[in-house]
C-alpha cells in the first residue's frame, strides 16, 4: 500500500506539488500574455483567441479529469501526477510549433489533457499527509502555485517573446517543466490513504464503484453550490487572467514588457496573499464552524467586484496597480476554504473523484465559458465602445463575482449538515 503518512515528512510532499502547479499554471495561463503577439501574427480576432484560451483547454481538461481522479482514488497518485506533469509540458512545447489557428487549439488541446490528472489526485494525496486542522492551510499553499504560476508564465511569457519571439517562449518553458515530473516520481511515496482520518491511523475503506461517488454528492446540496460558487468566480477569475493583459496593453498603451512586469507583479503580490490569508482564515474558524468555510469567499467575492470595476477606471497606474492587488487578493481567498471543504463532506477513498468533480463544474464552465465570454462581449461591443470595449467587457462580467458570493452564503448555511464525520 505505501509507506505510512507519518514517516514522510508532508512539507517535502508539499513543495515538490507546489512546483509541479506552479508549472501547470505556467503552462496554462502564458497563453494570456502571448495572446498579445499571437493575435498579430496569425491575424486571429478576440473570439478565436478566447476559443484557443479557453475551450480548447476546458473540454479536454474538464472530462478526462473525472476517470484520472477515479483512476487515481484506486492506483498509485504519485505515479498519475508525475506522467500528467510531463504530458503537458510536452504539449506546452509543441504549442511553439503551432503554425495557424487551428495547430494552436489542438496543442492546447494536449496541455488540457496532461494537466487533467494533476489537480485532483494532489488534492487527496496533500489530504493524507496533514490532519484535519492543518488542511486548509496546506491546500492553500499548494495552490499558491496559482499566483505565482500564473506570476511567472505572465513574466518570462513576456520577456522571452519580447527578447526572442512567442514561439520560443512555448518551448522554453514547456521543456522546464519535465524536470519537475521527474521530481514527483522519485521524491514523494504514496501514503496510506486516510490515515488522519481513521481512529488507528489505518488505511480507509477501497474506493467506491463511481456510481456510489455520484450518488454520494448528489445528495450533497453543499457540494453543487460549493462547485458553483466556485465556477461562477472562475467564470471572471480565468477570463482576467487571461484578457486583462491585452486590456492593459489597449487601455495603458503598455508594451509587451511592461505588461509582464504590471500585471506579473500585480498576480504575485495580490494571489500569494489572499491564497495564504483564504487557508490561514479557514484553518482558524472552519473545525469548529464548517459553514465559515463557504462565508469566507462569499464575503471576499462581494467585495472584490466593486474593487476591481474602480480599478478598470483608475486614473494612473500607480492606482489602477494597488486597486487590482487588492481585487486579486480578495479573489483568491477563496481557494483554501473551499478545496478543504470539498475534502471533508466526503469519505477519504472518495476525495480524488469529489474533486475532480468539482473541478469539472469550476473548470468547464469557468475556463470554458469565462474566457470565450469577456473575448466575445469584447469583439460584440467594438462599434460601441471601440478600444475600450474590452474594459467594458469585464466590468459587465462582475456580475459573476455578486453571483459567486450569494452561492457561498447559501452553501455555508448548509455545510455542518454536510460534514462528514
């Protein structure tokens, strides 16, 4: 079965997995920055690039996840998380050869389908080397790879394209993640599963039929509108993070560079902050109020909106940059309390297929649907708004945020009924 949870020290654990999402969202979301150079080589309009971004990556991303999470609630993670990590820094690579649209959307595509099998079995196994009461915490600092993914794909995205070109920058930073594959399959043993979470420290009971999984969170009223909630925020969360450098770039007249540097720092500062506050907030009211778990994001996701409408109108950028933080921070603090609770409203041999269900609702519909939305809406208002449809665009998605935040109030009214004991 593995060697017992307490002899391997969950720190190392945790920073192997950091490293290996902060690669998977390097991957994903230098697509953003490059969008800029993309769209003028290949004559691509906002909706194609949106299709590229969002669909291409979702559909893929979205479904496999499921049967990997299954897969994985049975087999060796270590192994599942380790071969997903080189498939899609391979496919990452590939994207540099790309030589029209449609060569693009089949190699995002493939980066899809590797990081399918990364989130959720990382999810369970980080779930059995922390107890209870430390889970939000450690969940909230693997996901900072989010940030600080998405920090450094958004700066060396732009310095190697700015330097050398798009294409090279696919490449370089696609062939730097399979080290990191290898990393997680000498570096971390598979541990018994559930081992915090049964009296004697033994293994849980084997996985499930998926049909019993399904059953389970279907009777779960918590588990729809903890998915919800979170797909409704990543609707707007994955659409800024790819279209607000192309905003910055039309709106600030920023050269690519400086759009890297901007907006880098902006997702660095503000992510790792609200990530880190998210898990350190449910770590200290959760164990002992399960429902503070969903009114953290709901009471993040209320004020965030507004925070970041005033910062699509700031008069400077030395404003519009502190605005933005803060708007990043609050929308990140959601990761921590929610992916921990998704954990306990099920059976241990349960989690990796609960939260790829989760992530299939968050992913399909938030990358999906949120990037091709604010491209869409985007190209829809040109006549009206010209150069500044963009910024219209995303202050109309707001809406997805209030949306958000009214779902995670209804879910945590509902979670201690909920709670798996």
């Amino acid at each position: 079965m593995g060697a017992p949870v307490r002899t391997t020290p969950g720190g190392r654990v945790l920073a192997i997995l950091l490293l290996a999402y902060i690669f998977n969202f390097i991957d994903r979301q230098i697509i953003g920055v490059l969008a800029i150079p993309i769209k003028a080589e290949l004559q691509l309009t906002d909706t194609q690039l949106s299709l590229m971004g969002g669909i291409a990556f979702a559909l893929f991303y979205s479904g496999i996840a499921i049967p990997v999470a299954w897969l994985a609630d049975r087999k060796n993670r270590v192994n599942i998380i380790a071969f997903s990590v080189a498939l899609w820094s391979a496919f990452t690579a590939l994207c540099g050869l790309a030589q029209n649209f449609w060569h693009l959307f089949l190699a995002r595509m493939g980066v899809g389908i590797g990081e399918a099998g990364g989130v959720a079995p990382s999810y369970a196994l980080i779930s059995d080397f922390f107890p209870k009461e430390r889970r939000a915490r450690a969940l909230a600092l693997f996901s900072l790879g989010i940030p600080i993914g998405s920090a450094l794909g958004v700066f060396f995205g732009g310095w190697i394209a700015s330097n050398l070109d798009w294409r090279s920058a696919f490449i370089i930073v696609g062939l730097a993640g399979l080290p990191a594959a290898l990393l997680v399959r000498i570096g971390i043993k598979e541990p018994v599963r559930g081992g915090f979470d049964t009296a004697d420290g033994q293994a849980s009971e084997p996985a499930p039929p998926f049909g019993v999984v399904a059953a389970q969170l279907a009777r779960t009223p918590s588990f729809w509108l903890l998915s919800f909630g979170a797909a409704s925020g990543s609707i707007l969360g994955y659409g800024l993070i790819f279209w607000l450098p192309s905003f910055f770039s039309r709106s600030f007249d920023l050269e690519l560079v400086e759009v890297s540097w901007f907006y880098g720092s902006i997702v660095l500062v503000g992510g790792i902050a609200g990530t880190l506050l998210g898990g350190w907030l449910g770590d200290r009211t959760g164990p002992d109020r399960p429902g503070t778990y969903a009114l953290i994001p709901a009471v993040c996701f209320m004020i965030s909106a507004p925070v970041f409408a005033a910062g699509l109108f700031a008069p400077s950028l030395t404003i519009g940059w502190i605005l933005f933080a803060i708007g990043q921070m609050l929308a990140l603090a959601w990761l921590g309390p929610v992916i921990a609770a998704v954990q306990h409203i099920v059976p241990p041999n349960m989690r990796a297929t609960a939260s790829a269900s989760f992530l299939f609702i968050n992913n399909l519909i938030g990358i999906g649907f949120g990037i091709f939305f604010l491209g869409f809406m985007s190209d829809s208002m040109t006549a009206a708004y010209g150069e500044d449809s963009l910024r219209y665009s995303i202050l109309y998605g707001l809406v997805f945020y209030l949306l958000s935040s009214l779902l995670y109030f209804i879910a945590s009214k509902r979670l201690a009924k909920d709670w798996y004991r």
